[in-house]
C-alpha cells in the first residue's frame, strides 16, 4: 500500500497541545471550536498532495507516552447507546473521521460497506460534522444499512483535538480525514480518500500481523 500523503502544516500544529487533547487555550470550548479552529490550516494544505511511498504509521501516544485521547476517551454508538473506547478493542479497527455531508466520505463508506460484507472488521465511524447531532448520525447509518456492521459515534471536542494533535489538521477536514487502521499493538496507519475495499483489507492484513 503506497496512499499519496497530505502534508502537514506547522502553523497550525502549533496550535495544538496533547494535554487533553485539546487546541492550546481551548479546553473550554465545544466541539464546533475545536474543528473551527484547524479550518484556516487545513485550507493551507491545497496543492501540498505529496507521494511518499511509505506507510504512514504512529505508535497512537503523545509526548508523555500516554495513549491519545481519540483513542482512550469513552464514546457512544449512538445506533445502540453502547458506550466503548476504541483502545479496549482487541482485533484491527478502522476508524474513519467523517461527515454527512461529505460526498466523499460517502463514497469512502461505501468502500468499507463493501469490505464489511465481504470480510467484517470493527469500524468505529467517528462523525466530526459540525451541526450533526447524534440523531442525524444514527438516521444517516440506519438508512444506508450500514448500522449492523459499523459503530457510529459524535467525536467529542477532545476525541477531534487528539485526532488533529496526531495526524495533523486534515484529521478534522472530513474530505480529506484519513481511514486509520489500528492494529492490536496499537500502530496506526493511515489511508488516505477514497481508499478501496482492496486496499484496506491488504493494510489490515499486512500491517497488523
């Protein structure tokens, strides 16, 4: 697997500490601050697609060694109410950043939809769309079927934070999120838009031996 790489832009990683998870001087704001926050950015980013060839992969802990937030932080499937955390998952996950009304994110889902019928994983949907509620995320996943093979969580302001604080601002930018794949001893590694079926279940099978 060779994903081009969306390249990183300090100014706005700057910004962001792994205390909490959250932008330095934020802790008190929602999430609509924290995604607001990386738009100008993640705006920096165009015309900056790259084509590294290696795998892009982090250990998922800040600078203190700990795990990062988006990993550890309890969330709630809000097509069952179950509440989990994604670190407490003993096989692969995927994780995909994303939003309703992100037409590639659409389309990314319906590539794991694909693999999820041919060969299930657990995949934790993680919503960052600002102005959708938990109620407009379970409709979105009940009415594509894909609810019966896929969690669905509302990121919370320090789960979108430590997504930015590891991966960079595009984490938050649903277009261009990435589907990370975190394998049982806790590597990640990123995929970029629109990866396939294909694609994702050579990663899981290589990446996380």
């Amino acid at each position: 697997v060779s994903p081009s790489r969306l390249c990183r832009d300090p100014s706005a990683d700057a910004r962001f500490s792994s205390a909490g998870g959250y932008p330095l001087g934020m802790s008190g704001r929602t999430r609509r601050g924290v995604l607001g926050s990386v738009g100008g950015g993640v705006l920096g980013t165009a015309g900056c697609l790259g084509t590294d060839e290696a795998d892009a992969s982090t250990d998922g802990t800040g600078d203190d060694g700990t795990e990062t937030a988006w990993r550890t932080a309890e969330l709630t499937d809000v097509t069952t109410d179950e509440t989990f955390a994604i670190a407490d998952i003993d096989s692969p996950v995927l994780v995909h950043p994303f939003a309703i009304w992100c037409g590639t994110c659409n389309s990314q889902n319906e590539e794991i939809d694909a693999l999820q019928r041919a060969q299930p994983h657990e995949v934790v949907q993680l919503n960052i769309g600002d102005d959708e509620g938990r109620d407009d995320v379970a409709a979105y996943a009940t009415e594509n079927g894909y609810a019966d093979h896929s969690r669905f969580a509302v990121a919370p302001a320090n789960v979108a934070g430590a997504l930015v604080d590891e991966f960079g601002p595009t984490a938050v930018s649903p277009p261009q999120s990435p589907v990370i794949v975190v394998c049982p001893d806790g590597s990640a590694h990123e995929l970029d838009k629109i990866a396939s079926a294909e694609t994702i279940e050579t990663t899981v099978e290589t990446s996380c031996e």
